[in-house]
C-alpha cells in the first residue's frame, strides 16, 4: 500500500490507494478544503488523482502559483458552461490561462457587449454557488471527436483530431456540460468565488487571418474576494496610467492607419527619446563600448547566411529591387535585428585575442512584421530602436563580461528608477546546437557571475536560446506588473555561421563566442514602461520641459522671455506661456501637462527680479532668485528625481 513522502520529508502510510484530496483531508480539514491540485513525483494532477504506489506528494491550493493557474483554468471552463446556458448555440474553441486570468473564445452570432458579460458573470456565480463537482474522465480520441460531434462543437472536433496519439485525451463533466482540456481542474465548483469578467475583444480561429473571426472573453481569478477587489484597483489604476492615453494628453506621440504600428513621434516625446538615448550613450561610453551603426536595408544573402531566412523570414518585410542596368532582381529586407550586421563590422580585419574582449553598440532601427491584431501602443511596435550591444570574447571571458554587464544594468535601472529586478537564468533546450562541454561552460560562467554579485536569480531550465544560455531581466512597475526588458545572450553558433574568428595565443583561429545584450530592449517599449510607471509625471532629467514660466499679465512678458532664454542658454528645456489668459487657467493646465516646475511672473517678480515657483503636485516653494531656481533645478537633474 502507498507510502506518502511530503515536502518536509514526512511520511505518511495509507492501507489502500487514496486520492491526492483525503491525503490533504488526512493532513488536516482545512487543509483538505483548500486543496484544488497535487503533485505527484513532480507532476501536476487533479485533487481527484489515485495515488496508487509509492510517491512523493504535495498539496497544491490556490495560494500556490500553479494552484492559483487551476483555478482560473476552471473559471474558463465555468465561463463555457454558463455561455452553453444562455447561448445554447454558442460554439466554443479554446480557454487557456494567461497571466493574472483567463479567456475564452467563442463563436456567437451576437456581439457581446459590456452590460452581457455582467449577465454571463451572473450566471458563473450561480453555477459556481451550487457546489458541483467536476469530473474527469479519460477517453480515446474516437469517443472524444463523438462527443464533440454529437454536442455540435466543431472547434472540439479539430482540436481532438490533431491531439498526438501519445497524448493523454482528458474530459472534463460539468452537470450537463463537458468539456475537453489535458487540466487540471477543481474537483469542485465551491473553489471558484473571486472571479470577474473584464473585456471582450476578436480573435481568428488559430491565429490566422484567414480563418473566421470569434469573440474572445476575458477574465481573471483569485483566491480570495479580497485579492479580486485588489487587482481591479490595479487594473482601474493602469486603466488611468494608459502610456496611449497619456501620450495624447502630454501630446508625445500618435499612430495612424497609413503606417500602422510605427511611431510619430512629437516634438515633446522626442525630446523625451532623445535624453534618453544620450543617457544610454554616456553610460555605455564609461563602460568601454564603440558605438557604430550599420544598414537598415539588407540582401537576403546576408540573412540566408545567419539562418534568419529560413527561421525569421515570416516576420520580415522584404523588398524586390529592378536595379538599374541590372539582369535581375535583388531581394532585400529592412533589418529584424541587428546581430548579422554587428558581426560584419567585427569581421573586418584580423583580431587578435589580444584585441578581445570587443564591444559593440548601436542605437539599431529594426523592423518586424507583427499581425495588426496584436500591436498595442509603443509596447508592441512593427518599427523599433533597440538599445542593443554584442561583445565578441573568449569562452573565459563570460564570466568576466557578464559581471560587468550586470554591473552597468543594475546602475541604469536605478538611475531610471527600478531599484530591484528579477534574474532568470535560462538554461539548454532540448533542440540545441553546440557541444554539452561548451554548454556547461556558458552556463556554469553565466550563474557564477551572478553568485559573485550576490544577486538572487531563478532557473528557468530549458528556455534558453538554441544557440546558447540567457538572462532575463525582469523590472516591476510601481502597479506591481512585471516587464522583462533586459537580455544576455551567450551565442556559439552565428560566429561560425558567419565566420568569424581571433587568433589566439596558440597561432591559431579560433570562433569567439558572441554576447547579445540590450538593458531597455527598445527605446520604444521602455517609453511606454516609463510613461505607465509614473503616471506620465515623468523624472525632472526626463521631463520633455522642466520649467514653465508663466506670466499673469501681458505687463511681465517682456521679463518672462528674459528668463525663458535664460534657462534655455543654460541648458535646461523651458518654455514661456504669454497667453492672455486668467493665471489660474493657465496653472491648471500645465499641471495637467505634469510639468516639474511652474515659475509664475508678476509685477512683484519683475521688479524684484525673482519668480515665484511651484512644483508639480502643487507644492508653492516660493519666490526665489533665477539662480537658485537653476540651482534647485540641476539638484533635481543630478538625482534623477
């Protein structure tokens, strides 16, 4: 009979199989009545899993992570049954989990609007408030696909068409409905309480375009009302903190239809990109990289060279050039990334190993094809600039490099105003190239700088690149939302693919190994971070203007000008608003504006030569001399604040 092994190494023997649930019930009742999935040696599983030998066992509720992915894969499923209710003749397809809920989508003759998706939550809760179990039943695929055609659900039929012969085919019985899903799933519908639907959105069958357009209903879970209520304060706050929003109001930037996802930016928001982008120089500069910059438009030899045409070429945009006075074509493409064109640069001439480690960087405009369905403000873009940099080294230089790297990152992040980040370490896939010798070196050496640093890092086992081992650097906004932005990437295969080589010691070419690292990513997303992170209210230094002058009557624009090409001469960005405007007015909008500093000029001022100034949040600081405003101003320049 089974003997139980739990997490803290206990034991627990039972005379006869027992379910993962009365192993919890076992343990203790409030225990049993949290439990929504266990473990067994590892593997996920339903409460209602038999443990039949031997095992290692853990009892998952929903205060786990992946206890916490249960649950909201059942609300999906719940979603579902209450939909079969209403609309008998919906036709469902998929209901996965995304990070912080769910969704589902559907195919319905009528567009669901707001005040439905009250209606349909409606009808969750009393479903869920029934307390009904959910069964599962494993089938073979011909009763699966009977099931589904029986039940009309064509979508199911597909789905169960294309599951491997391998592969387990689990349903899920809800009352009168069923569902089909590899899970797992609540045993029970009493664990499905704190649960909300937010949105509905169109989604293609699969992704494609040319398949039929469904409707995609949103949602998210939690294990408590409380956490719900909690996440729909952050979901109102981020709602408010739109960078979409935010960039109409502060007039930094639009899109428009004839160049859809590429960025007009406006002279504010430029101005924005551009302190921006002389920041990174500065700090790349100290850290011994020679910036270069290479083309946006390239042969396709190039990247049939790099493995890019063959891996990447659906998310390029190419070109056919008739040259003049040529015999044939030429087909080219605007660069998706700039790596091969990096590797040109280091391969002209000969270097010696003396000559490494070198370091590249570039301010690289890129473009890749993204389906119009998934572009989202400056955070999901078709035309970007990445912030990108390869080192070309030794093997026993990475250790070297990637303390140095992190070192440089962890000094901008907090500079930009992210005191901590997450690292994860991602390690050997199953479909890899190069040697598990070289393997153990890239990752042994990315792990031991991170030690060195005494930096806390996750493994992510098998998510590295095919080509080598990576970081992640991940930030959290001040709405608790996590953005990964930075990367180190550990690549020994396009050096050889592009034949790149050092002399060595020895006399001899060897490969070097060629590092990828970006710390903001793209210029473009990380605005769009920044803007979200503070509310629009940007940092002093960031600010596309710091200081506005504001005279009350026309009487003081002559010294309101005097003072605006003051501060200009002097390095810092102001602007003069001479509108014949009420003062209050004119406050009240360059606060809306979120400007850091209002000078306000009247007769007073003038004849005392002073301004009277009030900082953003509309904090009166005072009248003060020009000088120690611009004193008080380069303070907050030099902090970052």
């Amino acid at each position: 009979m089974p003997e139980i092994t739990l997490p803290d190494k206990s034991k627990r023997n039972f005379n006869e199989p027992i379910s993962i649930e009365e192993i919890a019930k076992d343990i203790g009742p409030g225990l049993g009545k949290a439990t929504v999935a266990g473990k067994i040696n590892g593997y996920l599983v339903d409460a209602s899993e038999v443990v039949l030998e031997d095992s290692e066992v853990e009892i998952v509720t929903s205060k786990d992570a992946e206890g916490l992915e249960v649950v909201r894969h059942s609300c999906a499923h719940l979603l579902a049954h209450a939909l079969k209710q209403l609309y008998p003749e919906v036709k469902l397809a998929i209901g996965p989990v995304i990070n912080d809920g769910f969704y589902y989508d559907i195919l319905l003759d009528k567009p669901l609007k707001d005040e439905d998706l009250q209606i349909i939550e409606d009808r969750m809760l009393k479903l869920a408030k029934t307390d009904y179990k959910v069964v599962r039943e494993v089938v073979t695929r011909k009763k699966a696909v009977k099931t589904f055609k029986d039940r009309d659900e064509p979508y199911k039929v597909a789905l169960a068409d294309e599951i491997p012969d391998e592969e387990i085919i689990a349903l899920y019985h809800h009352e009168e409905y069923t569902d089909m899903c590899r899970g797992p799933h609540v045993t029970n519908t009493k664990h499905l309480r704190a649960f909300k639907l937010t949105k509905v959105s169109g989604a293609y069958w699969r992704g494609d375009s040319q398949n039929e357009m469904l409707q995609r209903i949103y949602g998210t879970a939690w294990p408590t009302s409380k956490e719900l209520e909690k996440h729909l304060v952050r979901l109102e706050e981020a709602e408010k903190r739109d960078h979409r929003k935010i960039g109409r109001q502060l007039d930094l930037f639009h899109f428009q239809e004839e160049a859809p996802g590429m960025v007009f930016w406006h002279p504010k928001g430029w101005t924005v990109y551009r302190v921006l982008e002389d920041f990174m120089r500065s700090k790349q500069i100290e850290s011994d990289y020679e910036e270069i910059n290479t083309p946006e438009v390239v042969d396709r030899k190039l990247w049939e060279e790099s493995g890019h045409w063959d891996k990447y070429r659906e998310h390029m945009f190419i070109t056919e050039i008739d040259e003049e006075h040529a015999n044939e074509k030429r087909t080219n493409a605007l660069k998706p990334m700039n790596c091969p064109c990096h590797v040109q640069v280091y391969n002209q001439g000969l270097k010696s190993y003396r000559d490494l480690p070198i370091r590249l960087a570039e301010f690289g405009s890129c473009h890749r094809y993204e389906a119009s369905g998934t572009l989202h403000g400056l955070m999901r873009v078709r035309a970007f600039t990445q912030d990108d940099g390869h080192i070309f080294c030794t093997e026993e230089q990475i250790e070297a490099e990637t303390k140095s790297f992190i070192e440089l990152l962890s000094r901008i992040y907090s500079e930009l105003g992210f005191k901590e980040f997450e690292i994860k370490l991602s390690t050997r896939p199953d479909v890899r190239v190069g040697s598990d010798e070289v393997w153990d070196k890239a990752e042994l050496a990315l792990e031991e700088a991170i030690k060195n640093l005494d930096l806390k890092y996750e493994i992510s086992e098998g998510e590295g690149a095919f080509y080598g081992p990576k970081l992640d650097f991940v930030l959290t906004d001040a709405l608790g939302r996590e953005w990964q932005c930075g990367t180190f990437q550990a690549d020994f295969i396009l050096p050889e693919r592009l034949d790149s080589t050092y002399v060595g010691d020895d006399g001899e070419k060897h490969q070097p190994v060629m590092i990828h690292r970006a710390i903001l990513g793209s210029f473009e997303r990380f605005i769009g971070i920044l803007i979200e992170h503070h509310g629009g209210a940007l940092p002093v230094w960031l600010s596309p203007i710091q200081a506005q002058i504001l005279n009350i009557t026309d009487k003081q624009g002559k010294y309101s000008e005097k003072i605006r090409n003051l501060l200009q001469k002097s390095g810092f960005r102001a602007q003069s608003d001479l509108r014949k405007e009420k003062i209050t007015y004119k406050i009240r909008d360059h606060s809306m504006q979120k400007t850091p500093f209002l000078l306000v000029i009247g007769d007073k001022e003038v004849e005392n030569e002073t301004v009277s100034v009030r900082a953003r949040g509309g904090e009166d600081l005072g009248e003060m001399s020009v000088n120690e405003f611009m004193d008080l101003l380069q303070k907050k320049i030099d902090a970052k604040n």
